[in-house]
C-alpha cells in the first residue's frame, strides 16, 4: 500500500483556509478601474471599493474590534452594506445583518443577544433604532450614522459618519484572515414569527463555497450586471456580494424595489442579473406598460425562491422574454441550497408544462452534498412516486454552523446527520425535489392532507387573481377547512362564489377553499407573505365572509 501521509503535510504552500475575502482582492487587482458599485449617481471602482473596505476593516480595528466581536448593520441596499460584507470580517470580526422591518423590542433583542460591539445604521431607520437603544440602556452598542443622500432629514444617533469612519481608516491595512475557514463570518437572524428569532452562524468555508455555487449554477459567466433587488441583509443577500464580487461584476444598488426603479435601473445601466421574492416578479409583471418595455427583452435573467411562484407567473415572465431560474432555500443553508436545473428535454414541451416544471424546487447545488424527502415517523426515504410527503432534508457545506447559544435547537435541527428544513414535499421519479407545504401551514380536513400551495396555484390562474394565499381555518364539522386570502388586480372583479367554483372545477371540491376574503396580503421584507398573521384572523373570526 502507498503511504499517502509522510511527507504529505498541510503547510501554507499548498493550504489557505476558504474565505470569500480574497475574492474582493483578486478582483481589484484584475479589473481596477472597472465599475463595481452604482448607487445614484455615485461610481466606485474595484481600486476604490477595496480600499474602503480595507479602510472600515482598519478603522474597526482602531476601535478594537477584532476576532469574535460582532458588527451589525442596519441599512437597505447601499454601498456600506455591501462594503461590510467584506470590511467587518477583514477586521476578523463577525457581521450581523438586521431586517430593517423589525420593530424596536426585536432589533434591541438581536443586539442584545448578538452581544453586538458596533452599530451601522442608516439614518432612515433612526426612529426605531433610537426605541432600541433605549431599551439597552448601558449595554446599547457604538453607533455609526450611514448618512445616504437619499434621506438627507435623517436623525443622527452617532459620534461620527460612515463616510468620516472610513477616512479615519488606513487604506493599506492587512485583512485578518481566518485560520480556520469553519470559523463564523456572519450571523443571521430568522424572522421569528413564531417567537423569538435565531441566530443562524455561517462560517467562512459555507459563504465561499455557495458564493461559487451560485455562480456555477446560474452561469454567470464574467462581469455581470448585478441589479439588488434581494436584501442584503436577508442571508447575506443569498451569498451574492461575494458572488458579484468574485465575477468582477458591477452591484447596482436599489434603496427601494418597486416596478419603476428597476425599469430605470435596467434601462440606464444595462442590468443582466436580479433576484427576488414572486412578490418581485409581480411586480414587474403587472407595471404599466411603459414600464414593462423597460426590462422586457433585454436577456435579462432572474433568479428567484420564496414561497414556490405560480405557474401563472412564471409563463408571464417567459412572456417577457426574461430567463427564469427557481431555487430553494433556508437562511440556515446560506439561502439557495437546491436548483430547478433545467433539462433541455424539457424545450419541447407546451408552456403551462414547462412553467409547471420550472415551479419545482429541483435538485442541489453543486456544493451541497445531499437533499432528501423523508418520512417524520420512521426516518426511512419515502418513495420516488411525485406523490408521498415526507420532510425536505439536507447536508453538507452550506449548512449553518448552528444557532448561536441555542445548542438543544441545534442539536433537533441536525438530527439523524440531516438538517430538518421543517417543508414538506415529494421527490419525483427523476429525483427532483418539490415542495407541497411548509409543516405548519399543511390543512387536516377531515383527516385528508391538503396542500395550500396546489390551492394557491389554482387561485393565481384566475385572471382576476393578483395575489393569493390559502391558511386552515377552524370549522366544527371538518377540523380545519382552507380559507383563501386574495388580491384582486385592480381593474378587475370577482366575488367569493365565483372564486370557490373556480377551484372545484379545477381541483377535488374538498380542496377548495371554504372562505375566501379579499383585501391587501401582509408581507416581510423579504417579500413573503405573513401566513402567521392570516392563520390568527382565520383562528380570530375576523376572515368571516
């Protein structure tokens, strides 16, 4: 037998720990003077945007913020969050990116509870910020105000600017790198809808890998045109500062999502790439239409996942001429971690199927060991028959380190050598993944399961139908009954009755939803819809026709 080990050691020449750090630096030194951040009117370079990187990561050290210290940002999609994305672990501490939709009791709980040392908070979200800190009283962290143009009546809380921070920051400081590339680079935070939230751990290594995965999986080839639609505090914005940053790419920052600023920002900067919520795709397809010639037919290619699109949506974005990619994910799996990988077989087939197939949650991401779909009871694999339900499960390199200072949580999470993504689906005969429920929203009707996500599908294809959502509301007779939510688009109409029949024509009648109550759909900030707050008017009487 060969000996494989002496004189075989792991030594700095043929070993670096994995860090999506030394992409920004390759890249600077690559491509200088290409553009690589676009806010308004201003312009940073590569040169530029490394040196202010290494510029907050140097000022963050003068302050002593080093190894094991955590950073939180409070902001939406400018230039300091992505620039922390890089600045805060090149100082070697760990960044926390808050939801900017969280009310005072929660921010104040996730600082508390991040022991977080310093503050970046957009002057926007001084109010709440300000009801936080309040709440910390002495153990409130270090504020610095990020005074963006956009909102120049914003209150300051700090000592000092951002823009001062970093000029008070050496240009030419030396990144603290990890020794250990299973070390934390980041710590999310889950939305916490049904209690406190989590503090979910990423480790370098995770955030590196699926920085690569999404470039190999979406085929991003060189330079790409980066439109930020996604949150960036949501999972680190899928991994995607790291991504656009490897690719030499250029970040398009978007202060607000709506219709009319990414048709302007498509049209004024040549944008090839945006990510969202079917929230987003809603978005854009129901824009006026001198909207909608912004970004129609331009190559445009979008990357979404959420809650699974509806068919109806899909074929509207195919329609559009803009290339759609499904992915599934958890803020514990880094945010993508499976892939509706398409299947040029699949060309062939009439639209409404192929919008059907690009509906499922598909298969890993090259960097992902595992995915499967798991009986809860037994723990054996359920068949693959496309019909029997079990648990999404999987593992592998982009899976969260943990919850921080939760380990019985951890430990429940990573039962059996998987992680219980706690979503319910199939596994079709191909080996595709698709998901049928979340655990908590699946409908018991007379002991039969339904799927709230068939019947929203069915719901979206009725042409007045802008938005929908289906909870399980008590009913004496059945246990639970589906009790529809709807959106009417708005030079449209529909009643209950016609919406009830709608879904028996097209679905077993047991499925259809009983109620169905129509009004505005409440939403994260993320752009999922708040199932958690319909389920308690469906529980409170307040969904009665």
């Amino acid at each position: 037998m060969t000996d494989f080990t002496s004189g075989l050691a792991r030594r700095a020449a043929n070993y670096q720990a994995l860090t999506p750090l030394s992409f920004l630096g390759r890249t600077a030194s690559v491509w200088p003077e290409r553009v690589a951040v676009i806010h308004g009117t201003v312009r940073f370079t590569w040169h530029e945007t490394a040196a202010r990187c290494r510029r907050l990561a140097s000022a963050l050290a003068a302050r002593g913020i080093g190894p094991g210290d955590v950073v939180a940002v409070m902001a939406p999609n400018v230039p300091a969050l992505l620039e922390a994305h890089f600045g805060v672990p090149m100082a070697g501490a760990v960044l926390a990116t808050l939801n900017v939709r969280l009310d005072a009791g929660t921010i104040a709980y996730c600082l508390r509870h991040g022991e977080v040392k310093l503050l970046l908070s957009d002057t926007e979200f001084a109010p709440v910020i300000r009801a936080a800190l309040a709440e910390l009283g002495d153990a409130a962290p270090v504020v610095v105000d990020i005074a963006d143009a956009a909102v120049p009546d914003g209150a300051r809380l700090g000592a000092i600017e951002y823009e001062d921070l970093l000029a008070s920051g050496d240009a030419s400081f030396t990144p603290v790198l990890p020794g250990e590339e299973f070390s934390a680079i980041s710590l999310n935070y889950t939305s916490g809808t049904t209690g406190r939230p989590k503090g979910v751990v990423y480790h370098h290594r995770g955030a590196y890998l699926n920085a690569l995965g999404n470039a190999v999986t979406w085929d991003m080839g060189h330079h790409p045109v980066y439109l930020w639609t996604l949150p960036m505090f949501h999972c680190n914005g899928w991994c995607f500062p790291w991504t656009v940053t490897l690719l030499g790419g250029t970040h398009v920052c978007l202060r607000r999502v709506d219709a009319a600023s990414i048709g302007a920002a498509v049209a004024a900067h040549g944008v090839t790439h945006l990510c969202g919520a079917p929230v987003v795709m809603g978005m854009m397809l129901n824009a006026p239409a001198a909207v909608r010639a912004q970004f129609a037919d331009r190559g445009l290619r979008m990357m979404t996942a959420g809650a699974p699109p509806p068919a109806a949506v899909i074929e509207g974005m195919e329609a559009l001429g803009i290339a759609l990619s499904h992915v599934y994910g958890l803020t514990e799996t880094y945010g993508p971690v499976t892939v509706c990988a398409w299947n040029d077989a699949w060309d062939g087939r009439d639209q409404s199927e192929r919008a059907a197939l690009r509906a499922r949650q598909g298969v890993t991401y090259p960097v992902q060991e595992a995915l499967g779909v798991f009986d809860r009871e037994t723990g054996a694999a359920v068949p693959a028959d496309g019909v029997t339900m079990g648990e999404v499960r999987m593992r592998g390199n982009i899976t969260m380190m943990g919850y921080l200072k939760d380990a019985a949580a951890s430990e429940a999470a990573f039962a059996n050598g998987w992680f219980a993504s706690g979503d319910l689906g199939v596994i079709h005969p191909d080996g595709y993944v698709e998901l049928k429920d979340r655990l908590k929203d699946i409908i018991i009707s007379g002991g039969e399961n339904i799927s709230t996500i068939e019947v929203e599908t069915v719901l979206y294809r009725h042409p007045a139908v802008l938005e929908a959502a289906v909870v399980a509301a008590p009913d004496p007779q059945w246990g639970e009954v589906p009790c529809a939510f709807v959106t009417l688009r708005p030079d449209m109409t529909a009643g209950e009755a016609e919406i009830i029949e709608w879904c028996r024509a097209r679905m077993a009648r047991f499925k259809a939803p009983k109620r169905v109550v129509f009004g505005e759909l409440p939403k994260t900030s993320t752009g999922k819809i708040q199932k958690f707050s319909l389920r308690e008017r469906a529980r409170d009487g307040s969904a009665a026709p």
